[in-house]
C-alpha cells in the first residue's frame, strides 16, 4: 500500500507536542484560497517548476517527447500540452523540474520518521501527519501509524475535517492525538472559502470528541476572511458545548510563505492583498477564546496535555 | 571587615561631581568599551627591550623573567570609572601589545598599513611608533622566534607553509602560546604569590650548582621568584594608585568603592582572597599577568563557577554580600575580558577576525567526585553574558545527562537572544577527548574549554593550535597532478592523471597519500617551533599557574606540567572533501553521468559553460543531511586527521593530534583552492570545522546533528565544531526554549560534542551592514568564537549571512 507524500519536514516544534517529524500526505479534499501547501490539494504528483534554479542548459527542450519544456527561467512549457511524463525532470540536474510528490509505502515512510527516534524520546515528541488531508487515504493512514506505534512513536494526526467518519473511525481511533481545523462557523461562508460547507466538519469534531484522543481545535486566522470577533468567539463557545476535552484552541496567523509554490505550480495566488494579523489582533481573538472558557495553545504554553477541567469554564 | 560593606549595594544610578550617570554601571562600562578605539601598545615591549639589554648573557628564563617584572613595574596604572575591578595590561582600554621576542618585522613592514587595513585596524600613537622604530627594532634584529623559525624552515616547508593558506604554520612563531588554564583552585587562591614565591626559594635552597642537573631548575625557580615579585608589585602599584584617586574623588560613593579596590589590591595578588571582590580582582591579575607574558589568541579562565562559588557561599552567609552586587562584579570581570586584545598581523587577522582572541570561560559539567557542578555562579555567569552582551568572554557550557533542567534551560534562553552564547559541550565526550589525552579519568571530568571549543584541563600543558591546514588542496592536487589549479604551480604530489584512476579507491588512496604529504609539512614546521620556544622563550610566570612545574623544576616549554600533550593541527574543509569525493564517486564511477575528463575540464573553466555539470554536483549527497552515502566519507575524512597526524610525535615525544574547528580558517583557504567536485566554485569559502558545506545542510538540525554525530569526536581532542543558524521564528515561546533544550540533549545522546546557534535573522544581518551604528553592539558567531558584527569585514559578514538558515515555520 502507497502514499504520495510531499515532504517528510524534520523538527517542528509547533505541530503537536514535543519535537516532530511533520509528513505531509499529498490530496485535500478543500481548497483553500490561503492553503500555504497547494501542492497538497492534488492527489497525484505534479511536476514543480522553480525558475531561480535554472541554469538554462535547455537540457529539458531537447529531451522533451511532446516538445513542450522550455527552462524554467524562460517560462517552462511553450505552446502545447505536458502530458506529465517526467522525462524533463530526469534531465534537469538543476532541480528547476522536480516532481512534486513521491510514492512511498508506509515501511519506507517509517524508516524516515524513525530516524530522528532520539529527538522523539528527549521531548516527548513523535511524528504528525498532515498534508494534503491525511485521512483521504485512511488505510495507509492506519498503516503508518500502526508501524509507528510498534516503536513507541508518538502519532498526530492533522486533519481538516472533512471526511465520511465510518470511513476514517478505525484510523482516528488508533492516533495517539489530533489536531482538527475549524476553519469558518458559518456553514455557506465555509463553502465559499473552501468549497465545502461546515456541518460534516463540525460533527465529525463532535465525533473525534467522544473518544479519548487529545485533542486542540486550529484556526487559521485569516484578515477579512474568517477573523471576525463573532466568528471566533462562536468557534470557542462551539469548542466549549460541544468538544468536551478538547486541549485548546490554537490561532494559526495567517502567512504568505506559500507563494512561491503557486510560482511552481503556475497557480494563481489569490489573497495578496492580504497581510498577517498583527499581534494585538491575534492576541485580542484568544481573549474571546478564553473568554468562553477555552485555553489557548500558544508558543508559550505548548500543547499541554492536560485536558480542560470543566469546573473552570466560565459561563456566560 | 570585608571592604564593601560600607558600600551601597543597589545603588547604581548615582550622582557624581561629573555629572549625571545614567543607566545601570554594567551600561555604562559597555558604553566606554564601545566608545574606545583598539590601539598597539608598545610598553611592554619597550620593558622587555630594556630589561633584555641590562640581562645579556643570563640565562633565558631568568631574562624572560626580568622582562617580565620590569613590564608590571612600569606599565601605565587604569582604573576607569565605574571599575569594581581594576587592571589593563596595555595603557589603555583595548591595547595590544607588540611582543617582540616572538615576531616583530611584521608590524615593522605593516606600520604604514595598520591604522587603515580592511580587517581589524589598531591606532598606533606617534611616540610610541617612534620608540618602535628607533629603540626596539634595532634591538630584536635576529632575535625573534619569527626570524629563527623561517631560517630553520626547510625550503619545502617554506614553500608550502608560510603565507600560501594551504598550510597556516604562522600560529605559533607569529604569537605566543598562551592556551593554559591557571589553576585557581589547587594553586592561586589558596596560595597567592607570596607564597609561591616562597614555596621557590625554598626549593632554590635545596638546588647546588656544582650538579649539573640542579642548573636548570635553579634558573627555574630564579625565573619563578621573578615572575612572583613582578605580579605581586604590579598589585600593590595599583593599592597605591586606587588610595590616590580615592583621595581626589568628590563623589562619597565612589571614593568609598576607590577605598575598596585598593584595599583589594593590597591583599591580592600578593595573598589569597578572603571573599568573592577579591577573588574576582585577584582572577583578573592572574590573567593581566598571563597578558603582559604573551600576546596570543587563547587564555583560559577555566570552570568559573566551580572556583567562585565558595567564595559567594561564604559572603551570603556572613551578610557581606548580595547577589545584586556580585553580579555587578562578575559583570565588571566580563567587561575586563572583552577588553583583552590580541594583536595579529594582517595574514593572521584574515584568519581571526575580530580583535578579540578566545578568552574562554566554561560553567556547567561535573565535580571530580562526578556530581553535577552547577551552582549559583553557573547562573550568574549565564546572566551576565546576557547583561554585558560584549564577544568576550567565550561562554562555554557544559552539559551532562543530570545537568539540571532549569540550568540548560537558561541556557538556551540566552542562546535564543542571539548573541551566539553560549557554546554548548557534551560532558561525555570532552572527558573521552581528555583521555584519549591521556589524563585520568577523574581529571578528566574536570575538564573546561579553552579557546573556541578545545577540551583542557589546568593540569595540562599544550599547543591546542599548531596551526590549520587546507584539506581541500589534498583534493585539487589529487584532480591536477600536485598542482594548484588557479596558480598551475606544483605544491603537491606529482601523482598520475586522474584520468587513469581505474577506481574509486585509487582516488581516493592517492588523496590520502596528498593529505601525508601535506601533514608532514605540518610536522616538520611545528617540531622546529618547538624547539625553538624550548630555548628561546621560556614562560616563568605561566609556569607558576600550572601543577607540576614548582614541584620539577622545570618550565612548562620542558614538560614541566603533570600533563604533557602534543600539538593539535586543525584540518579545514573536510567536508568539502567528503562532498566532492561522493560526488565523483556517484557521477564518475558509479552513475557514470560524466567522465573524468569532462570533470577535470569543468574544475579548469570553474564551471563557466558548464552550467549543467555544476548543477549535476550540486545535487549529489552533501554531508549534514544524514545521508550515509556521503556522512561515511567525512567520518573517513576526519577519521584520517586523527590517524595521519598521530603518527608524528613533538620535541617532548608526546603524539600530534587533530582538531577540526574552524575559526575564520576557511574563507583565506577557501580563497586559494579552485573549483571543486562538490559544485563549489573557485575561491568561495571551505566548510568550517566539523560543520556542513554552507548552505548545504538543507533537512534540518536534526538531521545535520545526526550526521554531524556520526564523527568520532573522541579522536579530536582538539575539538569540534557544529554551528547551526536559527530562525528566532523556529524557536518561538516556551516550546522553542524547549525545542532546543531537546536538540542539544539529543544530539549529546547521540555522540556529537559541541554545537552553538546562531539565532539571527538574515534580514537583521543584511540590515545591520547597511547600518552599523544601530548595531553597534550586536555579536554574530564567526565559527566557534563570537565577535562585534560591526568589526567584522564585509566578506566575513556575508559569509555569516549566507549559512544555511534551518527556517521551521
């Protein structure tokens, strides 16, 4: 059984407890106008193209069957259709051409993320799958995990939510913890940001909830789009009736680190009209957050895996 | 009954007849450094040229000795304002001194060129220029280990050797030794001077001239008393000096810290100090002492907290200090040692950017009896580098299994400040390096850093530094037949066209025999500097700060320490080496991608219209990506520095070794060696240290540690480095702190031996060369030591700018 993985990212301390190994699953069934990883939305490998590596050896215009490439510097394909086919990126020593993507077993992507097993141990740590949406592929999904957690790896899963919850149970069930985005509260503005509406999202949170997973809530806070005080606070008041247990939730300030893989991709970039929230803003949205009774994950507290004693809430 | 308890202790904003005083006494001792200029200062050389003149035909030590005296009799008295501790060994704040015993003629041929030079330039006063040229020059002709070492140098070690940055032989006869760890605990604090000196007299009664094996030691222990006298007189000239100032000062307050500092220096360095204000200012006259000896790149202050500690115990307990007082006190020794400088020719300077030699200072690790070390102190050092924030001293930290928490954790706060303190070092393997020295094991535990990150022990006597050589020519020599190819001169081996080599293995086998061909020159040069230092310049009072010598007789040049180790060569650009050689092994033999010949003619044209095998090169296996392919060459690369040098043995028959640090070492060398295998194009900078190629440690730290780790950093007991550059984004909050408290412990579990971060954003960098007077005190990491960002030349700047970035978002 394989997957497509993009990248296995080595370190992060930022994407569930301790140091971890991010992989990223390549698939989303989203497709969010300020995903920083749009090379994660398809399932299949793509070809990348990154002009500021190309020497212009035309290498790829000569070895082109369907005599479409052109160097990277010079805008990549002339007119034409690129059937995908690779043969440019195996003649590109310069990496302008890379496939985006690489089919992996769940073995081999073990034998990757048991690399760093002593960084895991000293910190508690382990390894998080994200992507793309990890459980699009619940199989290799539990596979994976499966494997890892014969070594005593720590496994996270990062998920949008949106999936056929019969579908994923058996793969959720076996995480050791989840990180679940809620990206908008409004059903028919999600659909317009992401293309699909709210309510499978929100009940399988509700869902993942009732097992005993820790578990922190992520919203990507994103200016104009979905970083209103009503939309926050609902999300919190949300997070506080109805995910009981839930770590936190944890604000993730919108970026425009993607933009270069849009370049790669040929894709257009939508948002650059939009700037990161600054801090005063992120920090005024966790106050409504903690207002509800709902702690906030920061870079301060990390992902502190006490659940949330409910005597603590306060109402109203 | 101790001086400073008439003092108000809280009061550091006080005013005084010259005005207001602003911000904290830390701030403004930080503020006068910065505001003064580095300058050559000639009195120490000037006391030496007279003394020698007086003492012709005594016996060297005794000479030496003499000099010495007279140079603490007569160097100009400071004490600036603000000072708790007070001493200069130049006539100003950041001096350095010309030694004439060891190398004059370079500043003689670089005087019209040293107050402008790119790199680091020094004022030099009018008068003291003119008693350089007319009263010392004349003097010294012939007389200095420069002179001596370049007459006795073969012509094929010349050749190689001296200004050719293939082989930096210059270390030790352009600059003294130095690289000793005085010996606070066991001999300085519970002696002082007086008793030294009489412990050498005492010895002188025991000696008779008519054996001839007393001669010697009976100039020993002449030397010895000396030394003691000079120190011991330069204290009490500053008893003197601080009670006539203390008498003039208006300000009640300062007149009463004035009343305290001389009442220090009547006790030390004479006697032993009796509470933490004197331990701290009689440190500070052993190492004036050990400055006005020797103008070299490394003394060492060794385990601070450890020797400091009983002394702050002690004064807590009796009420007689606070903590608030004694961290201003450590914050006052901080700054003394900032102003220590290192004075170096223009070669040298390529090599050692930044005025400040390696003043190392190490807290942390474990007792002899093996428990954790860390006290008080420990903390206080760590806050005080954050305080002072100046590139000296260099903070070293080392790290145990038990080393508590809290402690490391305050650590990697600092480190996170980003500026690049402290070096952390893996207890473990420091203690295996000392072994592997030769210590026992229970010495060895006590180990401390000297220098940038070499492993010592006060008990040892050493040339951590013999000098550095370009492991990357080996490899050019190897591709051109013993030729350099940017000056097609013969430095090498005449070996066979590499375009015969019928494998990999011969390659590489004929590399390794022009590594032997170029650590024998290493040998050569070093086993001629080390006899001439044996007769020429002995260290009397260095002596004094080390076991075994008072109780042999003998100096320390003639193995008079309870250890002895042989000289460490520092090899630069190994993993170049490493890289290149996989990239010829998978594109030439094993892939086949390009043949040897077309290689050859890419190195030739540095890859101009050959865009595409660059690109091919640059895309093989690099080491510090945890790839095996290429990691096993560098553990044979480094592996081979420990082997090949091993081999040869110094004047007291003690084993070369190896050392894979890096300093500034590789961007001179990187300047002389053309293309390589590896991609990298003609005179770009070599890979420093133990560290990655720049730029090419691309999967993260912990995958770079992972390779870096798979080097046997025990055979290197002239230390190894690891420098990695944060993003402040990667390290964020309580999580980051912990993140890299996690990358430290891991990478230690793992085997590696020292890693330091430089915590800094290319932007800042980019930023602070556009405007420097913003940044005026901002400290960057330049391999293994910290320096002034703004001191830095520009070429150096970009080479901190340009090193790989692990960026975690």
């Amino acid at each position: 059984m394989k997957n497509i993985v993009i990248e296995i990212q080595r370190w992060s301390v930022a994407d569930g407890p301790g140091t971890r190994t991010v992989v990223f699953l390549k698939g989303c069934p989203l497709h969010c106008p300020w995903c920083a990883n749009p090379e994660s939305q398809d399932r299949l490998p793509q070809i990348g193209i990154f002009p500021s590596r190309c020497v212009a050896c035309h290498a790829c215009e000569r070895e082109c069957p369907e005599e479409v490439a052109i160097p990277a510097k010079d805008g990549a394909y002339s007119d034409g259709i690129c059937i995908q086919c690779g043969q440019c990126i195996k003649v590109c020593h310069a990496s302008a051409r890379d496939w985006l993507g690489e089919e992996m077993s769940a073995t081999e992507l073990v034998q990757v993320i048991k690399k760093d097993m002593v960084f895991y141990r000293n910190s508690s740590g382990g390894v998080t799958f994200s992507g793309g949406e990890p459980l699009t592929q619940p199989d290799f999904l539990k596979a994976a995990i499966q494997e890892c957690q014969k070594l005593g790896i720590h496994t996270a899963i990062e998920t949008c939510g949106f999936f056929r919850w019969e579908a994923v149970e058996e793969t959720v069930r076996r995480a050791d913890f989840v990180l679940f985005d809620i990206k908008h509260m409004d059903d028919e503005t999600h659909k317009a940001l992401t293309g699909v509406g709210n309510k499978t999202i929100l009940q399988n949170a509700r869902s993942i909830a009732q097992l005993d997973i820790p578990m922190v809530i992520r919203v990507p806070v994103i200016p104009s789009l979905n970083d209103s005080r009503e939309n926050i606070a609902a999300t919190a008041k949300f997070v506080a009736d109805h995910l009981p247990g839930v770590l936190g939730i944890e604000l993730l300030p919108y970026h425009k680190l993607g933009l270069s893989k849009y370049d790669a991709l040929g894709l257009d970039y939508k948002l650059h009209h939009i700037n990161s929230p600054d801090d005063a803003t992120v920090g005024m949205l966790r106050d409504l957050i903690t207002a509800e009774g709902v702690p906030c994950i920061t870079a301060d507290s990390g992902y502190d895996p006490q659940p949330i004693p409910p005597k603590l809430k306060v109402v109203g | 009954m101790p001086a400073q308890e008439a003092i108000d202790l809280t009061n550091d904003t006080r005013e005084s007849a010259h005005g207001l005083k602003t911000g904290t006494r830390t701030q403004r001792l930080k503020n006068a450094y910065l505001d003064s200029k580095p300058a050559i200062c000639m009195e120490r050389a000037l006391a030496f040229t007279r003394s020698y003149k007086q003492t012709e035909g005594q016996a060297t030590p005794v000479r030496l000795a003499k000099a010495f005296r007279l140079a603490c009799e007569t160097i100009t008295l400071n004490i600036f304002d603000d000072e708790l501790v007070v001493g200069t060994h130049g006539s100003g704040r950041r001096m350095g001194a010309l030694v004439p015993e060891i190398s004059w003629q370079w500043l003689a041929k670089e005087l019209d060129t040293i107050q402008t030079r790119p790199r680091d330039p020094y004022y030099i006063d009018p008068e003291q220029e003119r008693l350089f040229v007319e009263e010392i020059i004349p003097y010294w002709k012939g007389k200095s280990i420069e002179e001596n070492a370049l007459a006795q140098f073969p012509a094929d070690t010349l050749k190689i050797g001296v200004n050719t940055d293939i082989l930096d032989t210059e270390m030790k006869w352009r600059s003294h030794v130095g690289e000793i760890t005085p010996d606070f605990q066991d001999i300085i604090f519970p002696k002082g001077y007086r008793a030294i000196c009489d412990e050498a007299k005492e010895k002188l009664k025991t000696l008779d001239y008519t054996n001839v094996d007393d001669l010697a030691k009976i100039d020993y222990y002449q030397a010895a008393i000396e030394a003691c006298e000079g120190i011991i007189a330069l204290g009490q000239r500053y008893a003197l000096h601080a009670e006539e100032l203390a008498l003039k000062e208006p300000d009640p307050a300062r007149k009463k810290e004035l009343e305290a500092i001389a009442a220090n220096c009547r006790r030390v360095p004479e006697f032993s100090p009796r509470n933490f204000w004197e331990a701290a200012q009689m440190l500070w006259f052993v190492m004036l002492g050990c400055f006005l000896s020797e103008n070299c790149p490394a003394f060492n202050i060794g385990r601070f907290d450890m020797y400091m500690n009983p002394f702050y115990q002690a004064d807590l307990k009796t009420d007689t200090i606070n903590q608030e007082f004694a961290q201003e006190i450590i914050n006052c020794v901080w700054i003394k040692i900032a102003e220590l400088i290192w004075l170096l020719p223009q070669n040298g300077s390529r090599y050692y950017a930044g005025y400040s030699g390696f003043t190392n200072l190490s807290v942390g690790g474990r007792n002899i009896d093996g428990s954790d070390a860390v006290n008080d102190i420990s903390f206080m050092a760590v806050e005080a580098t954050a305080q002072v924030a100046l590139p000296q001293p260099s903070l070293s930290v080392i790290i145990h299994p038990d080393t508590p928490e809290e402690f490391l954790l305050a650590c990697c706060a600092l480190s996170r400040k980003g500026i690049g303190f402290p070096a952390f070092h893996n207890d473990r393997v420091g203690t295996q390096m000392m072994m592997y020295a030769g210590l026992r094991p229970d010495d060895a535990r006590e180990w401390t850093l000297l220098g940038c990150v070499v492993p010592h022990h006060r008990k040892v006597y050493e040339w951590t530094d013999a000098g550095g050589y370009n492991m990357a020519a080996a490899l050019e020599w190897t591709l051109n037949q013993g030729r350099s190819r940017l000056s097609g001169e013969q430095m090498g081996l005449p070996t066979k066209n590499p375009r015969e080599f019928a494998s990999f293995e011969e390659l590489k086998e004929t590399f390794f025999k022009q590594v032997d061909h170029i650590m024998k020159h290493c040998a050569v040069s070093t086993v001629i500097e080390h006899r001439l230092h044996r007769k020429m310049v002995h260290r009397p009072y260095l002596s004094l700060l080390v076991e075994g010598c008072m109780e042999s007789g003998k100096d320390l040049v003639d193995g008079g320490a309870r250890y002895n180790v042989g000289p460490g060569w520092i090899v630069v650009g190994a993993a170049d080496c490493a890289n290149g050689l996989a990239a010829i092994k998978k594109n030439v033999f094993e892939e086949k991608n390009i043949t040897m010949d077309q290689l050859i003619k890419a190195l030739d044209d540095d890859f101009i219209g050959h865009e595409e095998i660059q690109q091919l090169l640059k895309n093989s296996p690099k080491f510090g990506n945890d790839d095996d392919y290429v990691d096993r060459l560098q553990v044979e690369m480094t592996d081979y520095n420990d082997k090949g040098l091993s081999r040869y043995k110094d004047t007291l028959g003690n084993p070369f070794h190896s050392a894979i640090m890096g300093l500034t070492y590789n961007i001179p060398t990187g300047s002389v060696v053309g293309a390589l295998p590896c991609g990298r194009k003609a005179t770009q900078p070599l890979a420093e240290g133990c560290s990655p190629h720049p730029g090419t440690d691309t999967s993260g730290p912990t995958a770079a540690m992972r390779s870096e780790a798979k080097v046997n950093h025990e055979l290197h007991p002239g230390g190894t480095l690891l420098n990695l550059k944060l993003l402040p984004s990667a390290i964020e909050g309580q999580r980051g702190l912990a993140g890299m408290a996690n990358l430290i412990r891991s990478y230690f579990e793992l085997g590696g031996y020292h890693c330091q971060f430089n915590v800094i954003s290319p932007e800042t960098l980019r930023d602070a060369q556009k405007n420097p007077d913003n940044y005026r005190d901002m400290v960057v990491r330049v391999a293994g030591y910290c320096a002034l960002f703004n001191d830095l030349s520009e070429q150096v700047q970009n080479e901190i700018i340009r090193r790989t970035t692990h960026e975690s978002l």
